[in-house]
C-alpha cells in the first residue's frame, strides 16, 4: 500500500487549475454507449475510477484510449449489456451502466454497486422510475437482471429525494424513450447539468438540467460528439481549504465559484478571504478559523464529499464547530484518525461536533476512503512535524496528480 508523507507548517500558496470533475466524467463515458460511434472528451483527469469505468465498457463492447487528458472511445453497433462484477464493486458509479444499455440495447445485467463505504446507498428510487418507464427487474445471485420487452415509454416521474445518481440514470435511459419524460424533485447539481449538455450535443431533447424539473422528449436516435469535461469543484474545494489551513493565499483557476457556493460562504464565515471571478476564486487562510455550523444537503447546498475536508480545516478552529451529514449516514470512518493527530471530533447520531484545538501533531493515520485522505492531507499539512497517510490509493481515484500539485505550491509532501 502506497503512503503520503508530509511535514506540515509551510503555507499552500500559489495558484493551481482544476482538472475535469470526476464526477461528470464517468457518466460521459457511460452516456456514449447510447449511440455507436467515434467521442472525443477533453479535459479528462488521470484518476483510477476513469480507468476503472474505461474497464466496464471495454468490456461491454467499446475501446477506450487515453492520450494525456483527452480520452477517445469507439462504441460498436453492437454491445454486450452486462457489467461484470469485478469491476462494478469496485465502482458505484457503473450502476449507471443500467439505464443506458436498457434505453439503447433493451436489456441490461448489472452487478449491485460497491465504491467508497458509506453505508446502505439503495438504488431503489433508480429501479423505480425505470419500472415506470417500462423495464422489469430480478435480482439473481447479487446481479440485476433488467429487460425493457415493449422498449422504454417517457413518463413523469418524482424522485423522494433529488439523488443524483437516480436522475442521471433516468435521463440516461428517458432520452432514447418513446415519448416526454418529466423528473420532478430531481437532482441539480452542476456535473448533472453538464451530462444534458453532451447529450443535447448527441441530439438528445433535455431542458430543466440543472433545475429540480427535467424534461425529455425521447429521440430515434443519437449521434457521436465532442465534449470539454466541467471542472471538479470538489478538487478546487479541497486545495482552497489546504490553502485555508495553512494560512496560505491560493488562486484557483478553470471553476466557476458559483458551483461551491455555500462552501465558499462557510470560508468566508471562519475567517477567509474570498475573491471571486467568473471561472476563478482566490482564498486567503486566516491564523486560526472561527468556529461554524455546517449541514449537508443536495446542490447548491454544502458537499457531502467536503465534509472530511471541511472537519479537518475546522479541527484548529476558535470555539465548538457542529457539522450535521445529511446524505451519508456512515461517512465518519476518518474521525478516529484525525483525532489521532490531536483534534477533538466527536459523531453524535448524524452530528459531527468539532472542538478547536490550538495545534495538531503529525503522526501515522489510515485514509479510508478519497476525501478522508484528503482531509488528512490537509490536516497533516497544518500540523506539528511529520504525517504518514497510509492506503494513499484511495486518493488516486479523486485526484491527478495529487502531491505533486501540493508540492508545487509549497508543501513538503511527497509519495
């Protein structure tokens, strides 16, 4: 297992451009199997879970090749509409797959979903609407068997909750449908409406992305295209709250600062300087943060995937801070390891009370999972002496080129 070293107390300053957002990227990749044909994506980031997903459509029929940052992927005429196992466990994103081969082949068989462990992340709402537009499903030995025997029919579908993962998978399957499909309560987060904009470009009919109302009239058929990848405002999130910690004046480039909106105003509020643009933002880190309040929620509410990152920054802080998770019930894994480093981090129930300590020390910690690791990153980065982040893989699935961005902008740190 690889491990990340770093010796805290040099500032992160400098500026630094967001690669394309992980978590666009993948749906992309998965949208393209909905019509044969030569795609383009540019600004694609070197991370694991591009490979992995580069992986499942192998496997289903497709080639993919990466050269740097752009990935070109031929889908054929004909798919294989299965997704092993293997590599779906090891990434939940593939669930995605299901929606897509259903709408173009008419039949799919998925594995159930692994990814990071956050606890139970049902898939039920996904069925659900795919049910409603004419797909039936058995579950055999772990594997979903899904048909459409009469095709996919459009329908207006509400969502109990705007899941994101729900409405990328019926906008995936609605586009090819017969007919309008309208998501009502769906999610609207920025890499979302970024999927419509490649499928519009194929000659889908998606309006409303990026609203809580999805409309699609379903088309015959769709083409090949191009598409520029928009920028990981998680990866911009976590270098400005480095930046923040350490007391360091950070640029960030290439991300719109409307797409961390509350996250940008939970800095400001602890003491940051924020300076915004129209594709760039600029963070000055205070001596020490002032204590907040923080509850996740859907776009444009605060990131769950900031969470870990925005505990760490929140360890050092002046008085009790309180951050409430509302989208990932198990997603406390790191706390015990941060406290390791000195802080004072408590869960309670879906509470995650966080008391300011004047300093942390370095020491060897487990980062669990991609934000973990990066929020002990951070935490390493603003303490006394020397942090070890062991099972720094996790972070290859998140982040290009992770320390060696650090280290440019003037962190000892090194793999």
């Amino acid at each position: 297992m690889d491990s990340i070293r770093v010796v805290g107390g040099n500032p992160i300053s400098g500026q630094v451009t967001v690669h394309g957002a992980k978590n666009a990227v993948l749906k992309h990749m998965v949208a393209m199997l909905l019509a044969p044909g030569r795609y383009r994506l540019d600004n694609v980031p070197g991370i694991l879970d591009v490979d992995i997903m580069g992986e499942v459509l192998d496997h289903v029929g497709a080639t993919c090749v990466r050269r740097g940052s752009v990935i070109e992927v031929d889908v054929p005429e004909e798919l294989n509409p299965e997704a092993p196992l293997d590599l779906v466990r090891r990434m939940r994103a593939s669930i995605l797959i299901l929606g897509a081969l259903l709408a173009r082949m008419g039949t799919a068989r998925v594995a159930l979903p692994g990814g990071d462990d956050f606890g139970s992340r049902p898939i039920g709402m996904h069925l659900e609407g795919l049910e409603q537009m004419g797909a039936e499903f058995e579950l055999r030995h772990g594997v979903l068997e899904g048909s459409a025997p009469n095709g996919l029919s459009g329908t207006e579908i509400f969502l109990e909750f705007p899941s994101v993962g729900a409405t990328e998978n019926l906008l995936l399957a609605a586009v090819l449908a017969k007919g309008r499909t309208v998501i009502g309560n769906a999610a609207r987060e920025p890499e979302l409406a970024d999927l419509a904009a490649l499928l519009n470009a194929m000659g889908a009919e998606v309006e409303g992305a990026g609203t809580s109302t999805i409309e699609i009239t379903g088309v015959p058929t769709l083409h090949p295209t191009d598409h520029t990848v928009v920028a990981d405002r998680l990866v911009a999130g976590t270098y400005a709250l480095a930046a923040a910690a350490t007391g360091g004046t950070l640029e960030v480039r290439g991300c719109n600062p409307d797409f961390l909106r509350m996250e940008l105003r939970k800095m400001e509020a602890a003491g940051c300087g924020v300076v915004r643009g129209d594709t760039w933002f600029s963070v000055v880190g205070p001596e020490r943060p002032i204590a907040q309040d923080i509850a996740t929620l859907p776009y444009p509410g605060f990131h769950t995937d900031m969470h870990p990152q925005m505990v760490a920054f929140l360890a050092r802080a002046k008085g009790t801070s309180i951050l409430t998770e509302n989208v990932y019930a198990a997603r406390f894994r790191y706390i015990g390891e941060l406290n390791r480093m000195g802080a004072d981090v408590h869960a309670d129930g879906q509470h995650v009370v966080i008391r300011g300590v004047t300093d942390l020390s370095g020491c060897e910690v487990d980062g669990c999972d991609i934000r973990a690791a990066a929020a002990l990153t951070i935490a390493g980065l603003s303490a006394e002496g020397e942090t070890i982040i062991g099972d720094a893989e996790h972070i290859d699935r998140g982040y290009d080129g992770f320390v060696d961005i650090l280290r440019s902008l003037g962190a000892d740190i090194d793999r």
